[in-house]
C-alpha cells in the first residue's frame, strides 16, 4: 500500500474477526480475517484483536492509518464503550470496558459501533444507500440486525440500540429467540431459523430435500443450493423466511416512510431466492407507499459481506472529520 490516508475497520464476529484498511474513498486496500475463538473467553479475544492491529499497522505501512473503528455485534454503552450484551460469546463480555482495554493495550484511540450501525454508515457512505436520506438497513446473517438512516443521519435512538430490527415480535407463540423473547423475526428468519426449518421438514420426511442436503444440520447456503436443484421444500422455507422479512420491513416502512432498503448479511447472498418474496410481502402490506404512490426500493447490499469491518473504517473516518471540523471551528 502506497503512502495514502487508510482508516481501519475491525469487524468482531462470532466466527471470525474481519480486518479491513479503506481509503477516503471506501475502497478496500487491505483485508485480513482470523478466527474469532470465542469460547475461549474474553481476555484470549482481546489478545488476538490487539495481535490484529499490530499485523494490521505493520503491513499497511507506509500508508498513514489516520483512525480505528470497531463493530461490535452486541449492544453497547457509546458513551463508554462498555459491552452491554454479546450473544453467542462467553459471559465475562457483560459490562466489559472494551475501547478502554483496547485503547490502552494499543497506544491508538478508537471508535466503536454496533457491527450494523456501522454497516449502514458503510452502505450510506459508499454502498446501497448513497442516493437516499431515508433508508432502512437490514443485515440477514446468523441473526437479523438493523440501522436507520433518518433525514440523512444514522438514528440511534435513546440509548443508540435504535434498528433492532431482529427483535420484532412476528409470532407470539412462535419459537424463542436467542434475546429471550418468543417469535422475534431472528428466531423466524434469520440463518439459524434456515437451518432450524430445514431440520424440521427433513424431520417430517422431505426425502428429497434429506438427499440434497447431505446433513442434519445444514448451513443456509447449503439449503439455498438445494432450492436451486428444485428442492420445493427448500424453495418453500426460503419464500416464508422472505416472507417474515417482508412482512416486518412493511411495518418499518409505514413507520418511517424510508425511500430505500438496503437487504445485506450472509444470507442475503441466496439473491431471488430471498429478496422475491420480501418485495413480494412488501408490496402486500404497505398499499398507503404502492409504487404510483412512490413506493420503496429493496436493494442488494454491494458490500460483499465486509460491510461490518468498512463501516467501522467508515465510522472511523467520520469521527476524525468530525474532530477536524469541530477543531477547526473552535
Ligand atoms: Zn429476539
């Protein structure tokens, strides 16, 4: 990398811990990805985010990394950078002072942000969202995450867990969810809902489905192949999780009346297969927005699966403009 201005997005996950470094322009001019081992517990993750930045400043060099960004998939305190809560690692996380451990274990300063906020900062800046100043974002992984960008502003709400879009109630009695609740759209939707449906029809005896698939637990792309081999139970689990995604976003868009929505996440990845029935749900239930009346695009995310890491990049950018400005003006 030649002598540029790079900020560096560290997109903490569940599996894997994704690095990038992005130009002022968003393009991506260094990646690295490790394995995130998060049983191991908290102190060992740290361990590796911190031997992260130091592979990361010393293959970027020359180039300048003029600021860190972090996303975290969990709710934070911002104020603080406190963990809050991080499903799927250990409970040592739970009111952790992570930007404090990190700051001081780097020697750098840097900024943290819930890992889908950040995506929809990264999708506002230089992806899917460009061209709008009202766009809901949605990011389908192993959960279902959200964020908001209201009258051209990122919306955090009181406590800036605003765009939990996941955990929306779809069906009271439905099945629980990883947060507690029964029936939230992640529970119904999300990757781990694919594989739970798959294991249930193959249960009730899909035999094709059983054949195509090859496994008891199946990963969601692999029941997205099998939709595409003609599996219609395959085809029958990706129309209802579309259409519980469909359904949540038209009562996201009667509330907020965005011009776009920005679909992202690993799973979003099954293209048609997922993205037909959400526009088809939507056009179902938000008649007051029917396309005469304006209507609401439903975009594919072009991140790739690394909107988590360059939209902490992005974040990071933002706040040092935001330095500089407010330093400029005082
Ligand atoms: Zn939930």
């Amino acid at each position: 990398v030649d002598g540029t201005d790079l900020w560096l997005g560290i997109d903490l996950g569940g599996t894997d811990i994704k690095a990038v470094a992005v130009d002022c322009d968003g393009r991506v001019r260094w990646a690295r990805a490790i394995a995130t081992c998060a049983p191991e517990g908290r102190d060992a993750v740290v361990a590796r985010l911190l031997s992260l930045m130091a592979t990361a400043a010393g293959e970027v060099a020359p180039a300048r990394v003029r600021g860190v960004g972090y996303a975290i998939p969990g709710i934070l305190d911002l104020a603080t950078g406190t963990v809050e809560l991080l499903t799927n690692f250990t409970p040592d996380w739970t009111g952790f002072g992570l930007k404090d451990a990190l700051e001081q274990g780097s020697g750098t300063p840097i900024s943290m942000l819930n890992d889908v906020r950040a995506a929809t900062v990264a999708e506002q800046m230089w992806g899917g969202g460009r061209a709008y100043r009202n766009f809901i974002c949605i990011a389908i992984g192993t959960g279902i995450g959200g964020g908001l960008v209201l009258n051209g502003e990122l919306y955090f709400g009181s406590r800036g867990a605003a765009g939990e879009l996941g955990h929306q109630t779809m069906d009271p009695d439905g099945p629980r969810c990883n947060c507690g609740n029964y029936g939230c759209l992640e529970a119904l939707a999300s990757g781990y809902a694919i594989t739970r449906r798959a294991r249930e029809a193959i249960a009730c005896g899909d035999v094709q489905l059983a054949e195509l698939l090859g496994s008891a637990e199946p990963e969601p792309h692999q029941v997205a192949e099998a939709a595409r081999q003609g599996s219609a139970g395959a085809c029958r689990i990706f129309d209802e999780v579309g259409t519980f995604i469909g359904r949540a976003l038209a009562n996201l868009v009667c509330t907020l009346n965005p011009e776009a929505i920005v679909v992202g996440g690993g799973i979003s990845r099954a293209g048609d297969l997922l993205i037909d029935p959400i526009r088809a749900e939507l056009a179902r239930r938000t008649v007051v927005f029917s396309r005469e009346r304006g209507g609401v695009e439903v975009l594919e995310s072009p991140m790739g699966g690394q909107g988590g890491a360059i939209g902490a990049a992005a974040w990071a950018l933002r706040q040092s403009a935001d330095l500089a400005t407010w330093t400029h003006v005082s």
